[in-house]
C-alpha cells in the first residue's frame, strides 16, 4: 500500500489520469450493467409438460411420466435430480441440473428423448412442452386487464391476440398465454331428448362434424391467361353453416346439426380465475428473459402499452401491478443518497475540524471514484445490479468514511508537526496502513461465511 502512495507521489499525474478513466469507465459500466431484482442464481431447470386429455393422474404417472423420467436418467447429461407431479390431463417434470451444465445440450438430449418416446406413448399422445428457466426467474411486473362491458371471454380474446402479441417484441420479455378468462370455443349443446328421437348419439354428430368439416387445399387451376386459386367449402366459414351440417338420413329423412343441438360461440371450460380489485379479469406476466435489464424491460412495456392503446377498445383498463423495477430503482437512488450523504458529511466535517479544503475536495471525490471503479470491476466479471451488490455497496460507503477520514487526519497531523508534504503523506500512510487492514479484514471475515453457502 505504501509503494502505491510513493508511485502517486512521484508520478501525480498518472494517478489524475487513472482517476479520470475509472470515473469515465465506472459511469459507463453503471449506464449500461444489467440492471436485475436478484443476482444471477446459476441452477438451470428445464421443465417439461405432458398432456393426454382426460387421464387419470395414476395412468399419467405410469404410462407417460415413469418412462419418460427412467429414459432422461440414461440419455441426459448432468442430471442433478428430478421432480415430478401427476394431475388429471397434465404431468409435470422438473429436471435440475448440475450449475456446470451446457444448458443448450441438456436441452437438445431432453426434447430429441421426448420426440423418441412418443411412439411409447399411450396412441393420441402428443410432444411435451419443454421450457428453460433458473431459479431466479421471476415476474418483473404484470398487467391486469379489466374494463366495463368485457366479459371473460372478451379480455382473453384481447389479452392473447391483440396485447400480448405486441408486448413480446420488447427485448428481454417473455410473456405466457393470460391468466383468467375464457377461452373461446364453438360449443355443440346437444339435445338428448332429440337425439334418442331419431335414434342417434353424441358419436354420429362427432363423426359428422370430423367428416365435413375439411380444410382441403386443392391447388390452383390455369385459364388463358391467368391462375386462380381454388377454394373448396369443405370447411364452413361461419357458426350458423355449421348448424346446416348433414349428420344422417333417418326415415328417409335428413337429420342437420341444428335439430340436435344449439351450436354457438361459447368458451372452454374455465380452470383458472383471476380477480383485482374484486372483479373477474385477465393477468399476463411479464417475466425476464435473456440479459436485459429488470428496468429497460419495465419501461419497454410501458412504452408499448401507450403505442397500441390507440388500437384497443376505449372501455379496455390495463393496470400495472407487480412492479419490481419500484424495489430496483429504490436500491440505486438508496445507493446514491447514501453515498451522497456520507460524501457531504465527511467533507463538511474534515472542513470544519481540519479547516482544510484540499483535504475536503479529496473526501468528496475518492468515495464516488472509489464506488465507480467498484461497478467496474463487477461489470468486468459478469456481475449485475441488483439488490445484493447494490447493498454490498451501501455498506462499503460507510468503510469508506471511516477509511478517508482516518487518512486524512493522519496526514494532517503529520503536516501540523512542520513536516514536508510528501513526508506528512509517507509517514501518515505508514502510522495508519496496518491498523487500517487489519480492520478492514475484520469486516471482510464477518462475510467469509457467505462464500460457503450451498
């Protein structure tokens, strides 16, 4: 430490010109670092969903979630331990991965063995969803959507295809299908009562409608000079034609769709509510993707909610509800206050117990070089801000304080005896470093254990 002082002693304006370029670096690190809720947790999960509409969670877990598991234990790589629940229609595996891992390979072996395991399946089954995430993915905020004279099955409608395609162009965002609502559906309420009357069952309309309700490309068909594509109406473009199916001829009658059932636009069945502020309504969550920061993605959403509003109806309220960017920009504005205010503090002290303002300008300036040339460094090794390093700092400006005012009136003491300058410097830096580092490692081991946490 005291080589170091006697370098800047001998070459002054080295040190000004270090100085500047950690302001310069330090100030362009903090614009640009990644700006998070929490630190990046290095446990890469892939989850993997399966569905067989309408099997047993017992069948699930015996016919499609224990052979797909045995087969990942012997064509996966860096399996930590696996994680499986069974539910009527869906199963659900959890793979944890070892934190060394290639994410990208694991990825690869998991969807090639889901592919290959199909034809094991019981028949009509179909490929897994296979999604990523980590340990710290989490809501970076959401959006609720509500309004007066929107049922259900409107704010879906509106969530999914008209809000959230747009939403996803924000860089950084990933956005699941709506919570809430109803999904809409073309609904064949059947009459029993006529039905039975005609000697027929729910089968013969199903199989009518899988019959005649064809998407069928034909091609196209070249006359003189021009080519046009034909359209065959096979498959009805309209909810009233398909209540004019045929289904069967019955006593030499024809039997259509509208004399046994009531078709109409209606929704799935329901298997999630949301509620704000009381009422029914639409959530979509915004979770973070990829390495852009908490706080551009926040601010991208807004953005974007305010360009496609205009093509929205006018009755449609989206509310802004989790916001976590709120916690993130709480931590840097504690930061800086507190940085700030230590700076101010141990100025105003040194200039009215020292009386000097040298001294006084070299308190104001080392704190803030000292915390930018900090985020530098975590810039440099991939770290993010976030609520654990932007506390790290806050707690490193009050050592700072303690550091610079120790220095300074070491030195001062020095310099009140007569002695030179560069002396008082030297000979107050040597009284003061070992003391100072044994302090500062007395801090420092409080967190040792920190290191150690699994």
């Amino acid at each position: 430490m005291l080589a170091i002082v006697r370098i800047a002693l001998s070459r002054p304006y080295t040190f000004i010109v270090a100085a500047l370029l950690i302001f310069l670096i330090g100030t362009l690190a903090a614009l640009r670092m990644p700006v998070d809720i929490f630190p990046s947790i290095n446990i890469p999960i892939i989850g993997v969903a399966w569905q067989y509409q309408g099997l047993p969670p017992d069948d699930m877990a015996g016919r499609i979630i224990t052979p797909f598991e045995r087969a990942l234990t012997t064509t996966v790589n860096d399996i930590e331990h696996i994680e499986a629940n069974s539910y009527t229609t869906f199963g659900i595996v959890k793979i944890f991965f070892h934190p060394s891992v290639n994410i990208a390979t694991a990825n690869a072996q998991v969807t090639a063995i889901s592919q290959t395991l199909l034809k094991q399946m019981p028949p009509g089954a179909t490929p897994p969803l296979v999604v990523n995430y980590s340990a710290s993915t989490v809501p970076v905020i959401q959006l609720a959507l509500s309004g007066t004279g929107l049922t259900e099955q409107n704010l879906a409608d509106l969530g999914m295809n008209f809000v959230r395609p747009r939403l996803v162009t924000v860089q950084g965002a990933g956005i699941p299908w709506p919570f809430g609502g109803k999904t809409p559906q073309v609904m064949y309420d059947l009459d029993t009562a006529a039905l039975q009357s005609r000697g027929l069952t729910g089968l013969d309309v199903a199989n009518a409608l899988a019959a005649q309700n064809l998407i069928t490309p034909v091609g196209t068909e070249k006359i003189g000079d021009y080519e046009y594509t034909v359209n065959l109406n096979s498959a009805p473009s309209k909810i009233s034609e398909l209540a004019d199916l045929p289904i069967k001829s019955v006593g030499g009658a024809m039997v259509y769709m509208r004399d046994v059932a009531q078709v109409h636009n209606g929704a799935a069945v329901q298997v999630n509510v949301v509620h704000v502020d009381g009422n029914r309504s639409v959530l979509l969550s915004v979770f973070k993707n990829g390495t852009t920061s908490t706080l551009d993605i926040v601010s991208g959403i807004k953005k974007m909610l305010q360009i496609i509003k205009p093509s929205l109806p006018d009755s449609l309220d989206i509310k802004p509800i989790g916001d976590q960017s709120l916690f993130v920009r709480a931590s840097i504005e504690g930061v800086i206050r507190e940085g700030v205010i230590a700076a101010a503090l141990t100025s105003l002290m040194i200039l009215l117990f020292l009386g000097s303002w040298r001294s006084t300008l070299i308190v104001t300036t080392s704190i803030p070089l000292s915390i930018l040339g900090a985020i530098a460094a975590l810039s440099a090794i991939g770290e993010t801000l976030n609520i654990m390093t932007l506390g790290g700092l806050a707690l490193a400006v009050g050592i700072l304080v303690d550091e610079a005012t120790v220095t300074i009136e070491s030195i001062n003491y020095h310099l009140e005896q007569g002695k030179e300058v560069e002396t008082a410097i030297l000979d107050g830096a040597s009284q003061i470093v070992v003391p100072a580092f044994v302090s500062l490692l007395c801090i420092c081991i409080v967190f040792i254990p920190m290191f150690f946490l699994s």
